[in-house]
C-alpha cells in the first residue's frame, strides 16, 4: 500500500514541474518566434521600399526630361495602387513637386524611401515612395501560424515526458509478472505467396517449431495472422529469460536457413521475428486469440526483415543481458507501444562463447525433419 501511495503521489508533482518547464520553454519559442517575424517583416517592407523607388524612378525619367506632367501623374497613380503604398510623389531636381498619388493627407512616419531620376551621371529629380507600415507587419493569423507549433511542441514534450515518469514509477514497484515468452515467427509475405507455397512453409516451419521447443521447453502452433508461435515457459529459474532468448536466436537460424535453401524469387518466404511476454502460463488454444500475442506479432511486423526485435518486458527480464548482441529499435511506431514492448531491441546475436554455441545447435538441427 505504502509502494502505491509513493507511485501515485510521485508522478504528479513530477508531472507539474514538466508541464510548467514545457509551457515556459513554449512561451519563449512563441517570443522568438514573433520577434523574427517582426524581423522579416522588417526586411521585406525595405527591399519592397527599395524596388519601389527605384522602379518608379527608371520609369519616370523619360516623362521627366519631356516635361510630361499627365504621364508623370498617371505613373504615379498607377504605383499607388498597391496595397503597400501610402503615397508616391514625384520631384523635381530643385525639389518642385512634379505628381502625386495615394493618401496625401498623412505624415511620413519615417516609413519613406527616396530613389534619384537619373539621366547618365545627372539626377534631375528624385521620387519619394510612403509605405504602409501594417500591411507589413505580422496579423494575428501569421503570429498564430509561427507560434502553434511551440505550443504544440510543448504538449508533445509535455506529455511523454510525464508518461515516461509515470511509467518508470509503474515498473519501480510492479515489474511485469511473466509466465511465458512468445516467439512469433512472422510469414511477412504470406499474402503473395501461392497457397500450396503457403502450406509448405508453414508446414515446414512447424516442424523446425516443434524441434525448437523440444529443445527449450514450450509449445508451438501455427498461427492465421503471422506464421508460428512459440512459447516457453517460464520455469523460474534466473536465466531462463537468456534460454528463452537462446531458442528465439535457433529459431531465427533455422528459419533463415530454410529461406536461403528456397533462393530468391516471389516464392521465397521472408521472415521476421518478434519476443514478448505473456503473464500466465500458455496453453495452445490461448495462444491464437490473446492480446499478448497480437503484441509480439506488432513487434516482429516492425523488425527489419530476416530480424529478431525484443520487447521490453522480455529484455528486462534477462540477467546479464551483455550475453547478446543487442541494438536500439527505435522508430516514430515503437515510440507509441505499450510498456510492456517499448522501448524495443533488436537482437543481433550471442556474444562469445554462446554464439558458437547456438551456430553448432543450428547446424546440429538442420538434418532432415522426418515426416
């Protein structure tokens, strides 16, 4: 009772402490992000300022040195038209106002830039060009766009980050009981195969299955959704975890072995393989329908092909796991399994001694299965 009350009352003020951490962190970002949007407006009302200018002044020379007084108010209100623009005059050399157009009723606000009419080397007027200062600054709707995500981010950091806390609570003071470890031995290409092909393999299969599990202790079966399960029992001895790991491993071998002699083609069976946990002893009809095992099928469907992948429960559970050969198996679909399967490994081999071992065990089982 004690261990529940500390599990309960631990992982929230965990959780509050994140979640505050997460939702400062956001705010900062939500900061940042608007500051560089306020930046990049910034930017861009200058380079458009600056193009204005100077477009109006190239186009303004010709009319200029002809004394053209229509074109140069007719230039000046068509530039005006642009939502960005205030206003736009044009000047003599000699600063005599020339045309106008936009809103002429305003001051500046500092917001104007001034490009020189040139004739070769000479400038014979200047343009002055009065942006609109909140056509260029970040609306609501950018300012919502740049900063969802940091809150976003923060739900998401927020969020496992307490789970993991939770979790690592749950597994201090109940480690997962374990009565059986299934090995799933996935056909992943079952579906293209011919059913006569099908049959073989699985019948083959079987047979390797059944030899495996006379070796290690257990049961094996075939299964409708993946190929064949097997599974060995718990005997509470410390190492049978290593054992039960040791038999997976000839299994793999054995398998992989009968996909070498099938050769290449859309025949050849390809296989993946999946280790999990179960908490009771398991009999072979519950071994077709049970959760457990549906979850060591998930785990071999996301093994690379020809791979073992370990669930968590099954890896803890073994003594002195530097034993194996073992590597991270983590993608964006292991992040989201339960407990129990995540965080996953894949199980590259024996180490030293074990894995000559388990090389002679293989060559030893591959002599002809009698019928």
């Amino acid at each position: 009772m004690a261990a529940a009350l500390r599990l309960r009352a631990t992982p929230p003020v965990q959780a509050v402490l994140a979640g505050v951490l997460g939702f400062v962190l956001a705010g900062v970002a939500a900061a940042v992000a608007w500051h560089l949007g306020s930046v990049r407006s910034q930017g861009e009302m200058v380079r458009f300022g600056e193009t204005m200018s100077r477009q109006v002044a190239l186009l303004a020379a010709e009319p200029l040195l002809q004394q053209d007084s229509i074109g140069l108010g007719t230039l000046a209100n068509r530039m005006a038209t642009f939502d960005e623009v205030r206003r736009i005059t044009i000047h003599s050399v000699d600063d005599r106002l020339l045309a106008a157009a936009g809103d002429t009723g305003v001051g500046d606000n500092g917001q104007v830039w001034v490009g020189p009419i040139t004739v070769g080397d000479t400038v014979a007027g200047h343009v002055h060009v009065v942006l609109e200062p909140a056509r260029f600054r970040p609306s609501l709707a950018a300012a919502v766009a740049a900063s969802w995500p940091a809150w976003l981010a923060a739900f998401f950091v927020t969020v496992p980050i307490c789970y993991v806390l939770a979790r690592e609570g749950k597994q201090r003071h109940a480690p997962t009981p374990i009565g059986s470890f299934l090995l799933v031995v996935n056909l992943f290409n079952r579906t293209v195969l011919s059913y006569e092909r099908r049959a073989a393999v699985l019948d083959e299969g079987l047979k390797i299955a059944e030899r495996v599990v006379g070796l290690y202790g257990g049961r094996a079966l075939e299964h409708a959704e993946a190929g064949i399960v097997l599974a060995f029992d718990d005997s509470g001895q410390p190492d049978r975890a290593f054992e039960a790991v040791c038999g997976a491993l000839l299994t793999q071998g054995l398998f992989e072995a009968m996909r070498r002699r099938a050769g290449g083609g859309r025949e050849a069976p390809v296989f993946r393989y999946g280790l999990s946990v179960a908490p009771w002893y398991a009999g072979a009809e519950e071994l077709a329908d049970a959760a457990q095992t549906r979850d060591a099928i998930l785990l071999s469907a996301l093994a690379p092909s020809g791979e073992l992948a370990i669930g968590n429960a099954a890896h803890r559970a073994i003594e002195r796991p530097e034993r194996l050969q073992l590597a991270p198996l983590d993608t964006v679909a292991t992040q989201t399994l339960s407990v129990t399967l995540a965080p996953c490994r894949i199980v590259r081999g024996a180490a030293g001694a074990y894995r000559t071992v388990l090389d002679e065990q293989v060559k030893a089982a591959q002599r002809p299965v009698p019928a």
